[in-house]
C-alpha cells in the first residue's frame, strides 16, 4: 500500500501550485463555477499518483 501523499507534495509533482490543486480537489474554481483543467494537468495529475490517465 502507497503512502498517503500530501497537497503539496502532488502538487510539486505534477507542476501545480497547492492552491490550484485545492481547488481541484474541492471541484470548484470559484464557488459555484466547476473547475475545467487542461488534459496535460490531468495527465500531471495522474503520474503524480501513479495511475494511468
């Protein structure tokens, strides 16, 4: 089993910044307007946890 990860630590890893990636994580960029990321964050996103996108 994997390690827990911190925000910050997917965040670096997938070139984000932590505050970008709190949002993903709330699903919002503003309140009540969804988040709609570009594919290679995504992708980033993804090789940060090790799975396929």
């Amino acid at each position: 089993m994997r390690a827990p990860r911190s925000q910050k630590y997917v965040a670096l890893s997938a070139g984000i910044s932590t505050f970008t990636y709190q949002k993903f994580e709330k699903g919002e960029l503003n309140p009540g307007k969804p988040m709609n990321p570009r594919l290679s964050t995504l992708v980033a996103l993804a090789r940060a946890f090790e799975v396929e996108p």
